[in-house]
C-alpha cells in the first residue's frame, strides 16, 4: 500500500500554513512554536533545525524527541474523522498536531490545548 501523500511533505512546507492559520485568529508564531514543541518534545532550536533541513512529516514524528504523553487526551474530528480513532501511528500524530492547530485558531487557551487542566 502506498504511504499517505502527506508522509513524504516537507513539515517545513506546511509549517507556515500553521503559523498564518494562527496569525489570522490573532495568535502567535510563538504559541504554534509551543504546541509544536509539547507535542513532540522538540526544543526550539531542534524544531528550528528540522524546518531548516525541511524533514518531511514521517521523519519529523520518527526523530521527536519524545511524545508528551498527554496527546492521547487529544480528541475530536480533524479532516472528519475522529482523531482518536485513527489507527495509523504517524497519521494520527499528524492529525493531532492539526487538531491543536485549530484549537489555537478557535480561540482556545493554551492551558487547555497543552492539557494541563
């Protein structure tokens, strides 16, 4: 079976599509760098090194440095389908981080988006 079209995108590609989605709702480059960075236990500097060597989606999951483990606390419909439900491990972390995306987007706190209420 051939990989999702999305695996082999550079996160680099898509990365500004987060930032100006953010930006539109009057949020930041910075609270995007944080989600990102819960997520995958990337630091700032090792996000800004894999965007700079424009990694695609499958190796920027595969190299995280660890995955907060509060994620599976992530739940809803992204793309509709339910983010909890998807079986696929390197898609469901995609679908997360697109997930948190849009809750920063609708105005969410960042408390409740990095699950830490």
């Amino acid at each position: 079976m051939a990989k999702h079209k999305i695996y082999t995108m550079s996160f680099a590609s898509v990365y500004p599509h987060y930032v100006t989605k953010a930006e539109k709702k009057n949020r930041t480059k910075e609270e995007v760098d944080e989600i990102i960075c819960w997520l995958t236990g990337y630091s700032q500097t090792e996000l800004d090194q894999q965007i700079e060597n424009e990694v695609d989606f499958e190796t920027f999951f595969a190299e995280a440095p660890q995955l907060n483990s509060s994620r599976k606390l992530i739940k809803g419909v992204i793309c509709g389908v339910r983010v909890e439900d998807i079986e696929e491990e390197t898609m469901q972390e995609i679908r997360y981080l697109d997930k948190l995306i849009d809750e920063l987007a609708k105005g969410k706190a960042m408390e409740k988006i990095l699950r830490t209420e």
